[in-house]
C-alpha cells in the first residue's frame, strides 16, 4: 500500500537548466537554442550515433566533423598493391595475409592501399575491459575442450600396463596438459585484426575495413572524410563501437575515429543533445551544430597529448568555429605559458574569434588548486562546480537535501599569479547521453567537466540570439557579458552563478558599447610579471606592500596585416575611469587615464591587521566614468592568505564541528628547516549520525612546480560504531614532506553530499632533518662522491629522536645519447598552424639492450613534466622490440614500463614545433633509462676511520639536538664485485637518502655515479718465453696463410667462381685440416639456403647428397684428433693453480674440443635431415649422444639444436614433448636484432606444431600474435 502519492519524476533536474535561465531563455526565445553556432568538443570524442546526437532542433546534421587529433587511430596505408581477379572477383591481399574481396567500387588508378590495425587500439580502455573478458569466456569453453581431452588420454595411457624403460609416450602426454595449462595461465587477447583498404574514387579518398575478419569488403561501406558525406560505421554487434574516417597524405595515412572514453559524449550532451520526443532531456543547447576534436589518446588511456592539442586549436582557427569546450586539464607548473595556450590565444580566441570555455579543474577544496589550461590566459572563459537542489533530488537520491555550493572538489583560484582564475559558475553534474558502447542511453557523471559544457551551452544561446540579431561580438564581449550578470552565490573571490537571461539582456543594452569588445589585461610587476596581486607568505603579509599594476586594453588580432582592422579604433580609443577598491586593506589612485596602451598605476595593500590563518580577497574596479552601471572595466584582483606562525613547531586546532559540505582551511606557515610533519585527527560523533567522507588536502605554493604529486587524502568518518557518541574517538594519521618556510593550507572538507555532524580535532607536528649547505631542501639532489661522501645534517625545528639515516638504491640510470635524429616538416594537411607555418619534428631514436625481465622508466628531463606549459608543440615517444612491435606509448609524464623478454629495443621521440632552430637544438637530447635493480645499501659511518675498519654502519639510528649539526660518511661497497653487475662504469644508481621511515614524498634523492671498474693486479709471467723451432714457425706461417685466405672465403659471393676456385684451393693445400673442413661444412650449409650451423632457418633446405657429406667431412674432423686422450683430460679435475704451461695446454684441448662439438653437432643436424619414418632413427640417436658426451642439450638456446628435437619428436609422434622444448626456447631467448630471424622460425615452428596437436584454436591464436609481434608495416606511427 503506497503511503504518498507517487509524484512525477523531476526530470529537469537530469540536464539542470532552470538555475541558469537557460530553459527560461528558450521559453522566451525559442530560435535562439543554439541554432546557427557550431560547437566543438575538444575531449575524448563524440559518438554520433549517440541518443540526442543525430539533429539539432531544425532538422541539421548535429555532429557535422569528427577529428582524431591525437593520431593514435592512424593506419598505415602507403603500400600499394594492385587487385586480381578470381572466380569473377576482385582480390588484394590484405597486409594480415588474408585474401580480401573487393566490392564493385570506382577505383580509375587500379591502385588499393591496405593497412593493418588491432581494434584493441582503437578501443576504449573500458570498453576494451568488456570485449576481453566476453572474449576470454568463449575462448576458456573451446580450450577446457582441448585440456579435458588431453587429460583424458592422458588418463587413459596411466590405466596401461606400465613399461620399466623410459616412458617417451607418457611423457609427450603429460607435455600435452602442462603446456595446455601454461598457454591458458599466459593468454592475452590479441582482439581483432582490422585490415584496411585506401582507394581514390576519381574524386575523394575512401577507406573499407573488414570489420568482420572474414575479407569480404563487398558488403562493407566505403567511407570518406566524416564532413563530407556524415557517414560512420560500427565495428560490430559485441562492442556497438562507432567509427568514422579521415584520410590523410594522399591516402598513405587511413584515421580511424573512434572515442578515448565515454566522458566526451556525455560533455556533448549537455552541451547540445536534441532529443525531439522527450525535450527535457535536450543539453542546453539542443540547435547547436558539434564538432568532435578528439584530444585524448586510446594509446595512453585517454590522456592529452601536445600533438592533440595542437592540431586541435589550429583546428579551431582554421574553420573558425564558433565555441569550443575544453573539459581536460593537468596541473601547470607556470601560470600563463606554453605553446598550446600562446595558439588558443593568439590565434582561435584573439584571430579567429573562437569562445573557449573550460573546466576548472577538480582538485579542489584548496585556494590556488585550479588546474590548466583554466585561467592560463584573461580571454578564456573558466567554470567551476556548482549543484543545486534540482541535481541533488534527480540526480543523486539523498536522504536530506543539503545546502547548495560548489562541489567539494571544485578547483579554487586564484592562479599562482594571482589571477581570479574561476570564472563563474555553472551545474557540474547531470545525466544525460553516453556512447552506445556503454550499452546505457544515459547517465551520471559529475565535475567540472560538466559545469563547463553547461556554461559553453549557455553562452552558444547568447552567440545564436547574437548572431540572429546580426550584432556584432567577440569572444570578449560574450565573456564580460557573463562575468558581469553573474548571479551572487557568496563565493570568497566573488565567482558568481551563470545567467542566460541577464547576460542577454547586458548584451542588448551594450550592443553599441565598442569597449565591450576589448579585452582589459592586467599585469602586476612583483616577483616578475603577474596577473593580480597574491600575497601568501609569512614576510610579505606581515608588512605594508606596495605595487605596479598596469591595465592593457587588447584588442582582436588582425587577421590580414596588410589591411589591419583595428588601427583606427586603436587611435580612437579611450577612458576615464575611475578605481574602486572593494576592502579597505587595499588603496588606489581615485583616477586613471587608458587609451590603447594602457597606463598603470600604482596599489597599495596593507595585510599587517588582517587575522590570520584565513583567506582575504579584494579587487581594485576600474569603471568607465560615463557609464558606470554597465560594471567594472576590469579588475585587479588582490588577495592575501596570512598564515599562523608555528615557533615551536606544533599547532593544534580542537573541536571543530562540521556538517554537510563544510570546508575549513588553516593556513600555517611551516618552520624554516622542517621537512616532514605528522598530521593526526581525531573524530568523534557529537550525536548519532551517519558517516560520512571527508577530503584532506594540503597545498604549499612553490614557484614554477606543478601541484600534480600534492598531498590529498579521502577517509570515512563516523562509520560503524565510530558514528555511536559512546564510542571512542578514530584516530587517522599522516606523515607528509613539507617544504620549510612555505605557507601550508590545511583543508579538511566534509563531502558536499556527506550527512550527519563531526567534531574534529586536528593537530600538526612539523620536523625536520636536513642536510647542510645548498641541499637544505629536503627534495634536492644529492651527488655522492665514488668512494666516501661527507654529510652534514642539522634539527633546525626541534630535537629529533631516533633519526634513522639510510641510503639505498633500487635503479640504474643509463644514459642514452640517440643514435639518429631527423627534422623534416610534418604533413601540411595536418599540422599547418594558422600562421601558416607547417609544424617540423625532431625524431630521436635511442637504442637498448635488457638483459632480462625487468620495468624501465625512459625519461627526457628536458623535455618532460610538461604539458600546457610546454614550450614545444608536442612530444610522444613509443618503446618497439627489434621487430617493430609496441611496447609502450610515451607521453610528457613518467611511465612505469614492464619488459618481460630481454632483448634490443628502441625508443622513437618526436618533437614537435615550427620553429626548426629549436629542434636543432634539441638534436643531442639524452634519455635517462632508469632500470629496476635489486635494492642496494650503502652504508653510513660515524667517522672515516669506520669506512675501513668497521663491518656495518655506525651511524644509523642517532639523535639529533635543536640547530646542532652532525657529521657522518656515506661509503660505497667496495671491492669488484660490490655492485650489482648491471651497473656498469659510467651508470649512475638512483636511490633515496632517508632520515624518517614512512614519509610521504620529499626524501632527498640520491645519484651515484658508478666509477671505473677495480683493475685486478696482473700476475707476472715466466720471463724465460720458450723460443719457437724453425718448425714450428713455419707452420704458424702456413696457418696464418690458412686464416687469411679463409677471411677472404667469407668475404665472397658463394656462387662466384672466386669462391669456388679458392675453396678448391684451400680443400688441395690443407686436406685434413679440421678448419678447412670445417669451411667446407659450413659452404654446404650456405649452398643449401641457411646462414650458417649456429643459425639453422630450416632443415628442409639441405639434400640427402649435401646431408651425407656434411656426415663424411665432419668425420675426417674427428678422425683428426686422439678422443680418448681429450676425454681423459677434462676427466681429470682442474687444478687451482695452473702453471703457465698447463694453461697453454687447456687453452690447445679446449680449441680441440671447441672443433669437436662442431662436427658432432654438424653430424647431428644432417642425420636429422635423413631421419624419416623408416630410417635414420638409430645413427641421429647415435650422433645425439655422441654429442652428449661433450656437450650438454643445448636446445633451449640454440635454434639448430632445438629443430633437431622438435623433428626427432615429430617423427616419432610426440608433438607434445617437441612443443615443451619450443617453449621453454621462447621463454629463454633473447630478442636481439642477431637472432631475429631464429626466433621468428622458433614461432612458425610452434605454429605448425599447434596444427599438428589439432589445436586449431592456438593456431589461430598464434596467427593473429604473428601479426602483432612481427607487424607487416614495419614501426608504428607517431
């Protein structure tokens, strides 16, 4: 029985439009919905078949361009291939090898470009999630058939009476089911292979992939560029991925467009959805036309890149689209710079007239946590979080409705520069159109990645009611428009709310306001060139400041210099304005003069009385003196964070009670010298209450560093018994570097939707262990000395007890100078900037060999840890094996990269700006390897006499008195063998200096450059050298003759009569000489089609005649030597101490026995060659253990031995033991560019053995590997 009556669902609360007076606007204005604005969403991608992505309110096209701007869907299509005809059929082979039938296409040239692609790379890192383990649930069916089959037989041969001799066909069964169990431990979903076919119609570029790996094009749709025909296509039924196509350089690059995530779609929908059957659900601005600039790379699981970037604003300048939506960003470590920012400015914003809105950032609840690109530059339009009540009662089912604010994690300005940095407001969550992938029509997500999509639908109302109206506007007006109507929301720096109804009517009553079109810039000279004045530390709060602010009227750039638009109303420009100030802290002139220069003038900010541990703000107002009611010209604004001094290096703040998202920041000035702090909080549950998470985030400002590693924590309080007032208090503690000197924001928040009330008691507890001199920084550089380094610490908080001082190594440096670099100009058609200057790129190639299974960090110091900021247009590496397989995408930021098979390996970089002297300098950039290495200790000794005298540390666990220093000596181990035998002279090891276990973050690091290897002392020789007889001279010179006329063999062409004259030669002159023989054997091999004995490609090659007389020559080499008496010598145990003679002699046997194994060995692989089903079995078995009486089965290492196995196996029917010895092979070896070739025949060895096993699912399997481990195309693109 229902109590209430049920009420309709509040559906506008879904996509929140009513609190900005979006919905209002429409109301009012129903053609001004965005008709007539193309948007363009810069973010993961647009899916076009979407719910609400098909027509905008009038009927267009909604998505009217699709970019992947990353190129991480780029297919190689440069190769050309012509078709044939079978069965009435036209035929390419596709580069997967599989015959593909063309479908009746116009194709004048007769020219087809193929491709390949794995879809996984295309895919979405979730949605990849999916297929593989739907994928993986059919391929465990059909391979527990293949197992239970082979356990069965297996099971069937134990129930057999058991023979006493070795059981050879017990074992290959038992080869069977282990190998079985293994395969399935180590599969990895190779996905589908998509091969890609390129053709010119007589007028476009079209593309076919074969979706279905099948090769039948026929029924497959030619697509062609996404704008000029709207067309995409979806991979199949399994992923409901859709794509789409561009083709680029004449058809050599084929851009397959899919989406990075679900996170752009969604963007789109509040943007622009149109959904005609349920307008409810409309994004805000449902007649606005998209375009989908896709910024974030699938390769890297959808982060940004710089070349996406790029191509993106040029995107926007070259097509002068009318908005665009930026909900991405990182943390920057300058506040204004970078190549991307500079581009979006100058050229989309300032040039081409593009509004750039942006998100935030959600890195909040601390002040100055706002991200980048927001607020990198005055004309973009940055939008922080909010929720109203609508969200919270469609979207998030609370038990109680809260107060409406920012979200938590809203980021805060202002900039580090003091700029405002957020500016307004709008909804950050809704619920509304997902990728079709995801398999939902709709759904939630929350962020500023959803508040500025709001806002961005916001504005494009205004820019359609502008544009129908025929008034003129720039980026500037539409931004002052917004600011200006703001609604109040009692924000600390005076963000306000958007408004579409206000900012319209602003808009109307200040059509004819030309300065309405500029752009005020505001710099402050103090502490180099800011944008506001930023006060934050303890000295400069604590006095009088005073400072320069200059206010620049911008106006748009000229888009033709030669026929400049904006001189004239440069000259005629000027104001009378008058200065305001909003707090009585801060004072400035009554008046100021601007004409277009602009003028400065100077401010005046006195903090000494304000309280501290708050934040103040305040702004100097500049109003236009005739028409003060249109609000501020600009603003300068001020802000001032005081913090609490802390003399003894503890602070308590006791009893703080939150509720539902309350925010409370400390800010405290960290003692000079502290390097750590542990933080402790203790909550209690003033009455019964509901738990409830809670944000710890702590923030110190440090000049020109990134906020990227700050500390920040999430906890739950208050549950189980913790919520019961009985209870006793929970306790949460945390350790964290601090940088000493530096304001630190304690901000603790609990959660915007968190019910319930909290007490709270935080203290903090600042220490400090330092090292004397230019490293007093507790996150410096140390370079230790080769032998002994001399360290001086200090206490210079407080007296520190138990100070553990450790040193330890976990990496290998080495540092790579790169072996080739190019610069040449990238594709004009892609990388044309709007200066009409192409992009150059500088690729680097660096060469490295790992010598086993191990992670690697490839780093490039002076070009990395930088992204907005950057002053380079793009940077992106990718790690290739030696057989141009990927291994991992590279982008600015540190990558942890596992290599599981030792081997050479390459790391391509490509550098990226137009301007080429740059990259010419760049030429000589050295990566910094960092390779994973056995933790290693050096150890620490209270005086120099301990290094040498002492068996382990002497100082490690000490005490330390206030502002008394130590002295102590850090020693490398010594000896030859001291170090890991990775490290070699000219390495450096990189590790951590540690005074406090547990910290988090600010360890000093450490570098040790590995020095020369110990030269061990040389042992002196019998002077009395043994003159040789005139004999034995003459035959070294025989010999020496010998060996010359041998390298010369070598150097011939096998087939030249050269080579067949001096061979004959050389067979005359030294008829039994096992070298000799040894040349012939190894001239049959080379006849037959194999490199040489230690490097079969295929036994198939060699003849019966060429097998018998490798059989004869290797036994004239063996007839040559007395094998009992050599037996008998490597019988005998090796002495320690060898005189000079007996080594001479080892040295003589062991040539002997080196020439033995060879024939032996020879012997072998041509009985091998003989061995059938009726013959041979006995003489291999023979030459097998022959062989092993002076070597052991080299099989797992050598590939010549191995086929020898795997044909000895198949002969005799046990295929199963023959893929055991392939196996183990494969996991042994090492993939060097040497032993490629041997390798690859390792594969199609084990190839042929799944279809001999009948395991054609594995076949399959391996088949689709082949592809990816040996790709066709050669190295993949950038």
């Amino acid at each position: 029985m229902v109590s209430k009556p049920i009420q309709e669902y509040p559906v506008n609360g879904l996509m929140p439009k009513q609190d900005t007076q979006a919905a209002s606007f429409i109301k009012k204005y129903s053609n001004y919905d965005g008709r007539g604005t193309v948007i363009a969403i810069m973010d993961t991608g647009v899916d076009p078949g979407a719910a609400g992505m098909q027509v905008t309110t009038d009927g267009k096209p909604k998505v009217i361009d699709i970019v992947d701007c990353t190129g991480g869907g780029d297919v190689d299509t440069s190769k050309i291939v012509k078709a044939t005809s079978e069965n009435g059929k036209q035929v390419v082979e596709g580069l997967s090898g599989r015959k593909l039938t063309l479908g009746n296409w116009n194709c004048p040239s007769g020219e087809y470009r193929v491709g390949l692609k794995r879809a996984y790379e295309l895919f979405p890192s979730d949605l990849k999630s999916r297929i593989k383990a739907e994928r993986r649930s059919n391929f465990v069916k059909k391979h527990a058939q293949l197992l239970t089959e082979a356990q069965s037989r297996l099971a069937e041969y134990n129930k057999k009476e058991k023979s006493l001799q070795e059981d050879h066909e017990k074992a290959d069964l038992e080869a069977r089911v282990e190998e079985l169990k293994e395969m399935d431990k180590k599969y990895e979903d190779p996905g589908v292979i998509l091969d890609c076919v390129v053709f010119h119609d007589g007028k476009d570029w079209r593309a076919v992939v074969d979706v279905n790996e099948d090769g039948d094009l026929s029924e497959q749709p030619c697509l062609t560029d996404y704008r000029k025909e709207l067309k995409y296509h979806t991979f199949g039924k399994a992923d409901l991925l859709n794509f789409s196509v561009n083709i680029y350089d004449n058809g050599n690059i084929l851009s397959i467009v899919t989406l990075a995530g679900s996170h752009g779609t969604h963007v789109a929908g509040i943007t622009a959805a149109n959904f005609p059957d349920e307008p409810a659900l409309n994004g805000v601005a449902p007649g606005a036309q998209l375009v989908s600039l896709r910024i974030g790379d699938a390769r890297l699981g959808s982060m940004e890149t710089g070349p996406g970037l790029t191509r993106a604003a040029a995107h926007l300048a070259h097509n002068k689209v009318d908005l665009a939506n930026m909900s991405y960003g990182e943390s920057s470590g300058l506040p204004t710079d970078g190549h991307f920012i500079k581009l979006m400015a100058n050229e989309a914003i300032g040039k081409a007239g593009c509004i750039f809105v942006t998100s935030a950032g959600n890195d909040g609840p601390c002040y100055s946590s706002i991200g980048a690109p927001a607020g990198m530059d005055d004309s973009f339009i940055t939008v922080g979080a909010y929720v109203k009540h609508s969200q919270m009662q469609a979207e998030y089912a609370l038990l109680e409705s809260v107060t409406e604010r920012p979200f938590t994690w809203s980021s805060r300005g202002p900039s580090t520069d003091g700029y405002r940095g957020v500016d307004i407001y709008a909804p950050g969550s809704a619920i509304t159109s997902i990728p079709v992938y995801v398999l939902n029509k709709l759904d939630l997500k929350n962020g500023t990645s959803m508040s500025s999509p709001n806002a961005c639908g916001c504005i494009a109302l205004l820019v359609s009611a502008l544009k129908a109206e025929k008034i003129d506007y720039t980026p500037y007006r539409l931004k002052n428009a917004v600011v200006q109507t703001g609604a109040s929301v009692d924000d600390p720096l005076g963000v306000g709310f958007i408004q579409v109804d206000k900012a319209w009517e602003y808009l109307e009553s200040n059509k004819e306001a030309k300065y309405q079109d500029l752009l005020f810039r505001t710099t402050v000279l103090r502490n180099g060139t800011m944008r506001g004045i930023y006060l934050r530390e303890l000295d400069e709060t604590s006095q009088i400041q005073f400072c320069t602010a200059k206010v620049s009227p911008s106006f748009m750039n000229e888009e033709d210099p030669e026929d400049p638009k904006y001189n004239q109303a440069k000259f005629d420009y000027d104001a009378r304005v008058a200065l305001v100030t909003t707090q009585s802290w801060i004072s400035a002139p009554d008046y100021l003069y601007l004409h277009s220069s602009g003028n400065a003038f100077q401010v005046k900010v006195d903090p000494t009385h304000l309280s501290v541990s708050k934040f103040h703000y305040g702004e100097v107002l500049g109003y236009d003196t005739t028409a003060p009611e249109r609000g501020p010209l600009f603003r300068v604004p001020v802000s001032v964070v005081k913090p609490t001094p802390v003399p003894q290096g503890t602070i308590t703040f006791d009893t703080v009670e939150y509720g539902p998202g309350d925010i409370v920041r400390r800010f405290v000035h960290v003692p000079e010298g502290a390097t750590y702090c542990n933080l402790v909080l203790k909550s209690r549950a003033p009455i019964e209450t509901s738990p409830a998470r809670f944000m710890l985030h702590l923030l110190q400002v440090v000049p020109k560093k990134s906020q990227k590693n700050k500390h920040a924590y999430s906890f739950m309080l208050g549950d189980g018994s913790s919520g019961d007032p009985e209870s006793n208090d929970q306790v949460i503690k945390k350790t964290f570097s601090v940088r000493g000197g530096l304001n630190l924001e304690v901000c603790l928040a609990q959660f915007w939707s968190g019910l319930g009330k909290h007490q709270i008691d935080l203290s903090l507890d600042f220490h400090g262990v330092q090292i004397a001199g230019n490293l007093a920084n507790g996150e410096s550089v140390l370079h230790l000395e080769p032998q002994v380094t001399r360290l001086d610490i200090s206490a210079p908080v407080r007296r520190e007890e138990k100070v553990n001082v450790n040193v330890s190594f976990n990496k290998i440096r080495k540092y790579i100078r790169p072996s080739e670099a190019v610069i040449a100009p990238l594709d004009a058609q892609r990388d044309l900037l709007p200066s009409t200057r192409v992009l150059y790129g500088l690729t680097l190639t660096y060469k490295f060999k790992i010598e086993s299974s191990t992670t690697i960090n490839a780093r490039f110091p002076t070009v990395m840890n930088q992204l907005y900021e950057h002053f380079l247009a793009g940077v992106f590496g990718i790690v290739y094996d030696t057989n141009n397989k990927v291994v991992e995408y590279l982008d600015v930021f540190d990558h942890n990269i596992q290599i599981d098979q030792k081997g050479d390996y390459t790391i391509m970089l490509q550098l990226s700006t137009e301007e080429d002297g740059v990259l010419e300098k760049l030429r000589e950039t050295i990566c910094e390897l960092d390779v994973d290495l056995k933790n290693t200790t050096f150890n620490t000794y209270n005086k120099i006499a301990d290094v040498y005298s002492a068996n382990s540390s002497t100082f490690s666990k000490v005490s330390l008195e206030r502002k008394l220093p130590k002295a102590f000596y850090i020693a490398a181990p010594q000896g030859k063998d001291a170090l890991a035998k990775e490290a070699k002279p000219g390495d450096t090891l990189v590790g951590k200096l540690n005074f406090t276990a547990n910290v988090e973050g600010g360890q000093y690091r450490v570098l040790y450059n590995v020095p020369p290897a110990v030269i061990e002392p040389k042992k002196e020789k019998d002077s009395k050298n043994k003159k040789s007889s005139d004999e034995e001279l003459a035959q070294q010179l025989k010999d020496s003759v010998r060996d010359a006329q041998l390298s010369h063999l070598k150097k011939l062409e096998s087939s030249s009569s050269a080579y067949t004259d001096l061979l004959s030669k050389l067979e005359k002159d030294y008829p039994n000489d096992p070298i000799v023989l040894e040349a012939r054997i190894s001239a049959i091999w080379t006849a037959s089609g194999n490199a040489t004995i230690n490097s079969l490609d295929n036994l198939s090659k060699v003849t019966e005649a060429q097998a018998n007389d490798i059989i004869k020559l290797s036994d004239t080499v063996l007839s040559q030597y007395n094998l009992s008496e050599l037996f008998e010598f490597y019988g005998r145990k090796k002495s320690n101490d060898e005189s000079d003679e007996q080594k001479e002699k080892r040295k003589e046997n062991d040539e002997k026995k080196k020439r033995i194994v060879s024939a032996l060995r020879n012997k072998v692989y041509a009985y091998t060659i003989l061995l059938n089903k009726e013959s041979g079995r006995k003489e291999l078995d023979e030459a097998i253990e022959a062989l092993g009486h002076w070597h052991s089965d080299d099989s797992s290492t050598s590939l010549g031995s191995l086929l020898v196995k795997v044909k000895r196996e198949t002969e005799s029917e046990r295929p199963g033991t023959a893929l055991k010895a392939v196996q183990k092979y494969l996991s042994e070896v090492s993939l060097t560019a040497d032993n490629a070739k041997d390798v690859a025949q390792a594969w199609a060895t084990r190839a042929d053995l799944y279809k001999k096993l009948g395991w054609d699912l594995w076949a399959d399997y391996d088949k689709k590997w082949s592809l990816i481990r040996q790709p066709p195309y050669g190295a993949a693109l950038f």
